[in-house]
C-alpha cells in the first residue's frame, strides 16, 4: 500500500485521470482529520481542497521520501492551525442552520467510519486532548506507523508514543471496562 | 457538502488560478528588478572605466579642473605677457593644452621641485641649455607671465623664466626639461 504514491507519479508524468484516483482515496479521510480542527465541515473541505491544489502547484516539494498519505496530511494540519489562527470572527449558526451543519457531520462520519465500532470509538476520542485525539486517529483510524504519525503531528516518535499510552488511559474512564475492548 | 467530482473540478480550478497568480507575480519583479539591475550595471562600467572627474591630481590651487574634457569649458582664457608683448588665448582646445601642460608640470614636480639646495640636480647640459634659452628668446630679467582664467573668474599664475616655471599662489618652482620647454614654446607660439 502506497498510500497514492505511484497515482501521484503517474500523475506528474502525465497522467490526469491518476489525480482522481488520489482524490477518491484519500479526500474524504483527509476532511474529517481536519474537521477535527477546525470543527467546521465546510471550512474542512476548503482545507482539503487547498491541501490538494498544493500537489498540483508545488510539484517539486514532494520528495517521496515519507508516504503522500502523511506528507498530505501534515499540509492539512499546517493549514488547519493556519485557519485557526487566523480565524478573527467566531462564526455564529442560527439554530435552523446549527442541524443542518450537523447533519453534514454525521454524513462525513458515515461516509468515512463505515465501522460502528469505530463511530463509537471517534465519539469517545472527541472527549480527549487535541494532541492525543490526532494521534490516535492517525494511528488506529488512518493507519498510519508511528514514524508517519509523528510526521504529521511534527513529533518524535517518542512523543507519539507516550502520546498514544496516555490517550488509552483517558479512554479506559471514558469508555468504561466494555469500551476497552474496542481499543 | 461537495461530491468528489466537484470537489475534484474546484482543485483544479484553484490550483490554475495560483500558479497564474504566481506567474504574475514574478514577472512584475523581474519588470521592477530589470531596470534597477540595469542601472546598476551601467553604474558599475562607468566606474570601473575610470570616471575621472571626483578626482583630482593637483592639489594647492583652487578650482582646479579635472583632466578630461570638461576642461573645454573650465578655463576660459590664457594671457601670455612678456618682452613688452602680451598674447591672449581663447580658443578652447588651445587653452585647454595650456593648462593641462602646465598641470603635467606640476603633476611631476616631486623630481623637479627648485629650492637652494637643489640646484645639483640640474646637469650641467640642461643649465647650460636653459641660459642660452634665457638669452636667446626670453629676457633673462623679466621671462613671461602666464595667467589662466578659469570660468569662474578666478586666475592662476606662472612665471616663467627660461628652465624655471613658477606657479603662484602657492608659491611653487619647477625645473623644466629640455622637452617640457620646447613643448611650452611651441604651445604658447613664442618665436625661438
């Protein structure tokens, strides 16, 4: 698994249809990671969007030295904490929207854990602390190594890892003794 | 939210948009740079090809000019008086060989300078050269007074008495060569 490498190459030689093939694999994931941000699903997509346009402009930043899994998720998490600090004005949603907006949510959520045993798990993820919370999605929901991870997050391996046992602790009392076996 | 196609269509929409941004962007700094880089070259051969006129090589006399052609319109004229005659020069390129020979005196006078302890420095066949030049052309009391008028109607005088050419203000003696002399006569048209 390659993780959109060899599309990627095909793509930079040439081929554009191998661009579609990246997006299918890898944009819908790359959304809900940064949803988990900035907590809005609209402004999630706009990231992804210009994490993607940032293959297509900055061709030669990609080294393949690391999978383009991670290497397009630290672009996203570059930019979400860009959106972040840049965000001047907290946006306010009229209750009529505020379903509407979370309706949106739950979708990316099905669309992205098929798994209920995963849905559950996100759910009880979401209680954690920001660092803690990405590293265990990177881990357990995207798959990635622990190298990758600390990649993304721009860690040591180390860090991920004492991350990563602290996280399990938090969700030992938050899913109680049934929820343990769906770490 | 977007399907993945539309999603897809807006990538690229925005990638194109960025990289035209870009594009833009660097010509209009190589349209600004261009000029500058330009300027700055062009600076930098005038330089290094010797644009003489910040300097100058004679120092003690005021106003003095530099070297080059701006002489032309520096000194405006040179009176020669001598032997109860006085001869004046307007033309520019002659007066501009005046003073720029008379500078060329000057400019050498670290091996010529004339004080009375100095006297050994002259040979016996320039001195001897330099009476019969006394004799023969210029009077050995009075010799000629050279006065250059520079355009800003300031003056710079000399005194010359056969080998010994005086500038004035300050006060400075030079012996002449043989050569030097016939140069001057030549220059100034005084008849041998």
């Amino acid at each position: 698994m390659d993780n959109g490498a060899s599309s990627y190459r095909r793509f930079l030689d040439g081929d554009e249809s191998a661009f579609g093939e990246l997006m299918k694999e890898l944009f819908r994931g790359l959304v809900f990671f940064i949803d988990g941000f900035v907590h809005d699903t609209h402004a999630a997509e706009d990231i992804a969007i210009d994490a993607f346009s940032d293959l297509i402009v900055h061709r030669h930043r990609y080294n393949f030295k690391v999978s383009l899994k991670t290497y397009l998720y630290m672009i996203g998490r570059s930019r979400a904490l860009d959106y972040l600090k840049h965000r001047k004005v907290v946006a306010f949603v009229e209750l009529s929207e505020a379903y509407a907006v979370s309706d949106e949510l739950a979708t990316l959520e099905r669309l992205v854990l098929a798994d209920e045993r995963k849905r559950l798990l996100h759910a009880a993820i979401a209680k954690l602390p920001e660092d803690m919370r990405v590293a265990v999605y990177l881990i357990y929901f995207e798959a990635m190594t622990y190298e990758e991870a600390a990649s993304v997050m721009k860690k040591s391996r180390k860090q991920v890892d004492n991350l990563l046992y602290r996280a399990k602790k938090e969700l030992r009392i938050i899913l109680g003794e049934d929820g343990e076996q769906l770490l | 939210m977007r399907n993945l196609n539309e999603c897809q269509a807006e990538v690229f929409r925005r990638s194109e948009t960025r990289i035209k941004e870009r594009r833009r962007r660097r010509n209009h700094i190589l349209m600004t740079c261009m000029p500058l880089a330009l300027c700055v070259s062009i600076l930098a051969v005038f330089m290094l090809s010797g644009g003489k006129f910040t300097e100058s090589e004679i120092t003690g006399a005021a106003g003095v000019p530099p070297q080059n052609d701006s002489a032309y319109c520096y000194v405006s004229k040179v009176e020669v008086s001598g032997q109860g005659k006085t001869k004046v020069f307007t033309d520019p390129e002659v007066v501009t060989s005046i003073y720029t020979q008379l500078l060329d005196y000057d400019g050498i006078r670290e091996e010529n300078i004339l004080n009375s302890e100095s006297k050994t420095e002259i040979t016996p066949e320039e001195e001897k050269y330099g009476a019969a030049f006394v004799t023969g052309s210029l009077s050995g009391a009075s010799g000629y007074r050279i006065v250059i008028t520079l355009a800003d109607g300031s003056e710079i005088s000399y005194d010359w008495k056969g080998m010994v050419l005086t500038a004035q203000n300050p006060n400075r003696s030079y012996t002449l060569t043989k050569d030097q002399q016939k140069q001057l006569t030549e220059l100034l048209g005084i008849p041998n």
